[in-house]
C-alpha cells in the first residue's frame, strides 16, 4: 500500500517539474518537450495493446493518422469550432473506427493479426493519399490553431508556452490515466487475459469482448494523441497515418520498454531527442532506426525500463523484487 | 419436476473418431458425483463437454431444464458451475490473492469496469481471503503462484474453482501427482469445501472416489455402463470386466 | 478487345511475380509461423543483385537467375541461423520485430550502395522480343514472368506433396517435437525452409527488376499486395496463393482500366470482403 502513495507522489513532482519547465528551456526544446509529451501518449496507448494485453499490431498509426485528420478536417471545415470540441470529434469517430476494425481483425492472433493491421494500416494510407479533396494528399493540411473555450472564457494558446501548458494537464492527465486504467477491473483483466486466456473464460470473462474493448480504447487514446499532434504543428501530412508513423510507436514503446508502464514515455522521451539530433547529423536515421530494433531483440529485450529496473535491483541487493514484477507488471 | 442435471445423450466424434457414444447419467442436487472409467474410456472429452470446452456432437445438457449445451464456458460460469483443471491452470505470476480475486470480482460483475479497482473493494478482499483460508493458503496469500509446492498449487486451483461462489462444481482429478499424504489432505479440503453443493468429479485413485462419492458412473468406451452407489458398483460384474478386461 | 487482352495478360503477369513472392512468404509462415516483414526487402536485394549482374553481361538474366537465388538461399540461411534462431524463445513479437528491424537495414544498404533512384536494366536476348497472342503483339518478357511462376508453383506442390521432404516439412509444421523425436533434424528443416523462401524472393526479384525497374520502394510496394494475397488466399495456403495472385493481380490491372482513382482501394475492399465472409481466407484452414 506504501506503494500507491509513491507512485502518486512521483506523478505529482512529475506535474511539477512539468511547470516549471517554460521558465528553464529554450523556446526550441520547450517546443520539442511539449512533441515528446504528445508521443508518450501515443506510446503508452500502444504499450496497452502490446505490454498488457500481448497484441502486437502493425498498425496503430491508422488510429493517430486518423485522429490527426480529424482533427485537422473538422477546424478546416466547422467555422468557429473551439479546440475542445475538435479533440472531441477525433475521439469519437477513432472510437467508432476502432469498435469497427477490432471487430473485424480480433478474430486473428498472433501473426496473422499482425499481418492484418498492418494491412488496414496501408489501406488508411492509401485512402489517405488518394482523398485529395479532404486530406490535402501528398500537400497535407495547414490550420491554425483555434482558441479554447472554457465556457465563461476563451483562452489563447498560440503562445508556445500556453500550449505546452495545455499539453501537460490535457495530455499529461491521459497518461495518468492510462496508468490508473491499468489497475481498475478492466486493466486487470486484460493483463489476467494475457497470463492465462482459457482460465479467463472459465472464471465467466468474455475474452473477446474484453479484447475488442481494450483495442478500441487504445485506438481512441492514439487518437487523441493524433488530434494532440495535429495542433500541435498545425500541419498534418500522410505521414502521420502512414506506417512509419507506427514503426515509431513500435520503437519507442521497444527501445523503453513493455514492461513497465512507464518504459514507453522513457522511450518516447529518448527516441524524439534521438530523432532530433541524428536527423540532423545524418540522413541514414532508418538504417539506425534498424540497427536499434535487432540490437534490442538480440539483447535488450526488456529494454531501457527493464535495465533501469535490474540496476535498481542490484544496488538495493535484490531485495525490490516485488515493486516492478517485469512484464508481469502487477505494480508498477 | 425436471432432474437437477441430466446429461442427455451425450455423443462426441473428433473428425470421424468415435469418442463418445451416447452418454447418459442423471446428477441429484448436492450429491457428490464420480464419473470413473478405464483410460481412454473418454472421461476427459465428456468433462470437457459438461464445462464448455468442447462442444458436443449431438445430445444436450440439462441445467434445471434448461439446455446449456454449445453455450461458452463464460457463460456456463455464469449459470453457476465451475471447473477445476488436471494440470495446474492458475494465474502463475500473480499472487494467490490476485488469482482469488479475479474470480470473486467476476461474481459480482466487476469485469470490464474503466474506474473502479477490485483491490479497493473492502467487500472482495474479505470474500478473497475467506478462500484464500478455506483452502489453507493463508500463509502464502501474498506471494506468486508459481513460488507455491506443487500440493498449494493443487489447493489454489480448487480455490479458483470456488471463487466464483458456484452451485455446481467439476473437478478433474484433483489428486492427480499428490502423494499418499497430500491426497488425503486433498481430500478432506474437497469434502469441506463442496459441502452443501453439487461435486462432479472425475478421479482415478479409487479411494479418493470412494471416499469422497455420494454416486459414481462407470465410463466405459464412450458410453455409461452403470450408475449407482460406491457398494453397488463395487460388485457390479460389468465393472469389473471392463476393469479386468483393460489389463 | 485488344485493350482488354492488353490489361488481362498485364494482370497474369502481375499475377506470376506476386504469386512468386508471396509463395516464399506463405511458406515461411506457414511452416514456421513466421511473418517476414524482410521478405519484401529480400527480394529488392536479388533484384539489385541481379541489376549489377546484367549490366555486366549486357543485359543477358540467366546468369542472374542462378546466381541471385544462391546467394539469398545463403544470406537467408544466416539470418535464420545466427538471429531468427537466438530470438525464437522469444516469441513471435520478437521475430516479427527482428525481421522488421532486418528489412529497414537492408533497405537502406541498398540505398546506400546503389543510391535512391530507379535503376532501368532492359533484357537483352530472346525475351526482349514480342510474340503474337489473343490477337495482339505482345512482350515475351511478361509472358515469360508468369511461365516462371507456374514453373515454380508446380515444383513446390511436387516437393511438398510427393517426396519424403515434403512429408517431413508438412509433419514438422504439425508437430514439431514429435518430428523432432523422430530423429529429423527440425532447426536444420527450418533453416532450409526460411533460406528456400530468401531464394524464392530473389527470384522473383531478378524477374521483377526488367518489368518495374528497380528502386528502393519496390520492397514495401509489393509487401503489401503479397500481405494482401496471403490473407486473400488464407493462412499457408499454396492454393490459395495461386489463386489470390491471380484474383489481385487482374484486379490490379482492370482496376486501373476501371476505376482509375479506386485503384489502390480496390485490393483492400476484396481484402476486407475476405475477411467478413471467410475470416482465414479462402483456402485457409479453420484455425
């Protein structure tokens, strides 16, 4: 029980130091931290589905890309739309999408499932590239980032800093509460699913169903994450919704880690910085990206959360094993 | 008045191979029932069929008249029958109490809820260490399944079996591995635990069957050759041949 | 008519390089559960290979078509020995990200190697000729391309389905530990079998290269249609690869014909259509 309270001892020194942040960074990296918060949740959505619930899918880039131009379509096309309620559509419609997609693709495991999305993945893409007169094409969308409205007043966040603060408690609060999901009934059950699917069932779960529920969810948090994206730059190209953009989410949630619940927000944290510089300094950023991925299966298959938890370990002579049960992620 | 639980006619093929042939038997509420039968005899595909798992060929279960045959072990559970597992089938890496809960929280309908958590419920943990007591795993309630003797596996099965407060319970060979000692253990945790409900066991040490069945059915290549009290069938001549005829 | 005799041999011969692609893919996943997202990659090597080959022998493929599938029979056989092997403990997630992370690295050493441009190689020789068919002048090549495909098509249902290997490599994706304790050497078959489909995908690369030209997109472009065929004809299934090549590849060729903006979509609606009629495809077996 000691347990709980560190846990939200952490998150609000976490929120914290989040604030002050504006009055110690750059203008330029207060820019990139507010992308690295967007893509922790983005990762942290996807390590729901691959960490908890052992589904690995090629394509949750069609839940961002689609949250993003939601996002972007419905501020171009709805005069006066506040920014709230354009964040709303995106979930809405990635909700429905996801009920309808999961529906269809959940009836595969394993491999098989992988092959699906990211075949639905493409199909986005395809769509995405070809529907010119709404999506932009290969030109993307431009909009400008609409005022929120706080129902007795409007607040502008043109200001990079007024953003980012947006940015922390919005989207700094879905990540929390995607941890806190992790320990209500369903987050339990979906991580139990993992562990032993055939007991499940007979303990009276509908394993399907759970599953269905668990993707969708994960697909409207991507999408939230998508819309969060899209004001963010405001710009949205197909790249968004194309499957590069969930090699990335497949990478950071890799290169931090499944195991931990916190391992894909490191992970997002390195890979946007890693991006960042290296991109600069070379144009051969996938081959890296490559090299990273078969350099991680082969022998940091915990990644970097699972290493930060086994030095821990050493250092407190192996008496913590109980905190962070790896992947098996009972408190963590 | 309908039978509490009739198994009806019960036949079984897997793609052309004739497993079970018409299986008939009748259970009384809150009588211990022990189904018997030589290897092979198909005692494992019809306790697979009564819990859900397979789906019979033709024939129909009979739940207090009504037919739950084909419907999904989920829902089966939900009708208030359980089943234990021969190899150990628990949650390994929770701990016993995590293993507990998931079946009282399924009880009581806590299964998909996005807010609320089952630890937090003051209701479920007193109800999840109640088990945890009843099978005599008090001491180990916090640590993981797989750090548990293979005798408290055994015990945490059939308190997962529990956990979800049923009516009927199926228990496939329980004592399967034990020792002497442990099974005699085993059996007085059963003898406890199933008083005041229907027991369905399928066994093949005979002294846990008759110690523990009120009605045993004798299983014999894919049909039901008798079924009756442990002294009648202790001197039925069918049983016996068909005993001796498998050596 | 002869628009329509154009578009339906254009289709078979789209069908035969798919068919020659996925066939090699269905294979390693069927046989070893293994979904090679470096496939894809495999084959633009063979194809790249094959570039430089026939730049040297102006033109001519066959020594490409000996060559390029011998030496990915070998890269494949390493890769499945010295990193697929190490990870398969693992788990599928870890194979799938080990072949993926594979098929961005191969991707950019090509591009590294022979620069981010299409690189045009003509076939010289015979089969740069036309021949007269359906009414129509037509180029050998194509025709050529799906000659390969039944070549190919047929000696793997000869291999699968009467020799005493195929019994082995049917029985081993059954049952691998009773195959094992037969005394068959199951890693061994495995390899083979993932360095046979590495052959078969620089086949169809080296066939691939004078029909699309050769560029560092012609991996990911034909991933997806050979993703698609596999879900279309189900799960590890020969025939169905056959079929589904056939079915996406005149569906390719008629739909830019027909529906020149649906073109791409078109694929992924038979796809989608597949997937609620007949979940695991239309060969595919009940899983």
């Amino acid at each position: 029980m000691k347990l709980k309270t560190n846990s939200y001892i952490v998150i609000i020194v976490l929120f914290l130091l989040g604030a002050v942040m504006p009055l110690v960074l750059r203008r330029y990296n207060l820019f990139m931290l507010t992308e690295i918060i967007i893509f922790a949740l983005y990762a942290v959505s996807y390590n729901l589905l691959l960490g908890y619930a052992g589904l690995l899918s090629f394509g949750h880039a069609m839940f961002f890309g689609l949250g993003a131009f939601v996002a972007a379509v419905s501020i171009i096309h709805i005069p006066g739309l506040t920014l709230l309620s354009a964040v709303i559509i995106s979930l809405v419609i990635t909700t429905i999408t996801g009920f309808l997609i999961g529906g269809l693709l959940l009836r595969h495991k394993g491999a098989y499932f992988a092959l699906l999305t990211m075949a639905f993945n493409a199909l986005f893409y395809a769509v995405a590239t070809k529907w010119h007169s709404v999506t932009g094409g290969d030109d993307g969308l431009s909009i400008s980032r609409p005022e929120m409205d706080l129902g007795f007043a409007s607040l502008s966040v043109s200001s990079v800093s007024s953003f980012y603060y947006l940015i922390l408690i919005v989207v700094g609060a879905s990540i929390v509460f995607c941890w806190y999901f992790t320990h209500t009934a369903m987050g339990k059950t979906v991580l139990l699913m993992r562990e032993n699917e055939e007991r499940m069932k007979f303990l009276g779960y509908n394993t399907n169903i759970s599953r269905l529920i668990l993707f969708t969810f994960t697909g409207a948090i991507a999408g939230l994450a998508g819309a969060f994206y899209t004001l963010h730059f405001q710009f949205v190209s197909i790249s968004a919704i194309s499957i590069d953009m969930t090699t990335a989410v497949l990478l950071m949630v890799f290169v931090g880690g499944t195991r931990t619940f916190w391992g894909p927000i490191l992970g997002a944290f390195v890979y946007i910085i890693f991006q960042n510089y290296l991109s600069d300094i070379t144009d051969r950023w996938p081959l890296f990206m490559g090299l990273i991925f078969v350099f991680m299966v082969l022998y940091v298959p915990g990644g970097l959360s699972q290493t930060i938890v086994s030095i821990r370990q050493w250092f407190s002579g192996r008496t913590g094993t109980q905190d962070n049960g790896p992947a098996k992620a009972e408190e963590t | 008045m309908s039978d509490y639980l009739h198994i009806k006619d019960i036949h079984k093929d897997f793609s052309g191979l004739q497993v079970l042939t018409g299986v008939d038997f009748k259970v009384v509420e809150k009588e211990r029932h022990a189904v018997i039968g030589p290897n092979g005899a198909g005692k494992t595909t019809l306790f697979n069929i009564i819990s859900g798992k397979f789906k019979a060929s033709s024939g129909a279960i009979l739940f207090k008249g009504e037919d739950l045959s084909g419907k999904p072990p989920h829902m089966l559970n939900r009708y208030g029958l359980s089943r234990s597992f021969q190899i150990t089938n628990v949650f390994s890496e929770l701990s016993v109490f995590e293993n507990i809960l998931t079946g009282v929280r399924s009880r009581y309908g806590l299964r998909y809820n996005f807010f609320k958590r089952p630890d937090h419920n003051k209701d479920f943990r007193e109800k999840t260490e109640a088990i945890i007591e009843e099978v005599g795993l008090k001491d180990v309630g916090d640590l993981p399944a797989s750090a548990l003797s293979y005798g408290q596996q055994r015990a945490l099965e059939i308190g997962i079996t529990l956990s979800t407060e049923p009516e009927l319970i199926l228990l496939d060979e329980p004592t399967a591995g034990m020792t002497r000692e442990e099974t005699g253990q085993a059996i007085s945790l059963i003898d406890r635990v199933t008083a005041d409900r229907t027991l369905i066991i399928i066994e093949h040490d005979m002294d846990v069957v008759f110690s523990l069945a009120d009605t045993i059915s004798v299983l014999h290549y894919g049909k039901i050759l008798a079924s009756d009290t442990p002294d009648e069938i202790r001197n039925d001549q069918r049983v016996k041949d068909a005993y001796l005829g498998e050596e | 008519m002869n628009e329509i005799a154009v578009f339906f041999l254009h289709g078979l011969a789209y069908a035969g390089l798919l068919f020659l692609v996925s066939a090699g893919l269905t294979l390693v996943f069927g046989m070893m559960n293994v979904l090679n997202f470096a496939h894809a990659a495999m084959y633009m090597l063979g194809a790249y290979f094959s570039y430089s080959i026939m730049l040297r022998m102006s033109g001519q493929i066959w020594l490409s078509l000996i060559v390029c599938p011998i030496a990915l029979f070998i890269i494949g056989a390493l890769i499945e020995r010295f990193l697929l092997r190490k990870v398969h403990a693992n788990g599928h997630v870890a194979e799938l990200l080990l072949t993926f992370g594979l098929a961005y690295i191969i991707t950019e050493l090509v591009k590294w190697y022979w620069g981010n441009y299409p690189l045009a190689v003509n076939v010289t020789g015979f089969l740069n000729g036309t021949v007269q068919i359906m009414g129509i002048t037509y180029p050998i090549y194509r025709i050529f391309i799906f000659l390969c495909a039944i070549f190919v098509g047929l000696l793997m249902a000869f291999i699968l389905y009467k020799t005493r290997l195929g019994i082995i490599l049917r029985a081993a994706v059954n049952d691998s530990e009773t195959v094992n304790t037969l005394g068959v050497n199951v890693p061994l078959v495995f390899m083979g079998v993932f360095a046979f489909g590495a052959a078969l995908s620089g086949f169809a690369g080296v066939i691939a290269g004078p029909l699309l030209s050769t560029f560092p997109g012609m991996a990911h472009d034909i991933l997806l249609d050979a993703f698609v065929v596999i879900v279309v004809g189900g799960f590890g299934s020969l025939g169905g690869a056959v079929v589904a090549s056939l079915l996406i590849g005149e569906l390719q060729s008629f739909g830019v014909l027909l529906f020149p903006k649906l073109s791409i979509a078109l694929m992924y609606m038979l796809m989608a259509a597949v997937l609620i009629i007949k979940p695991s495809g239309l060969f595919g077996e009940e899983q």
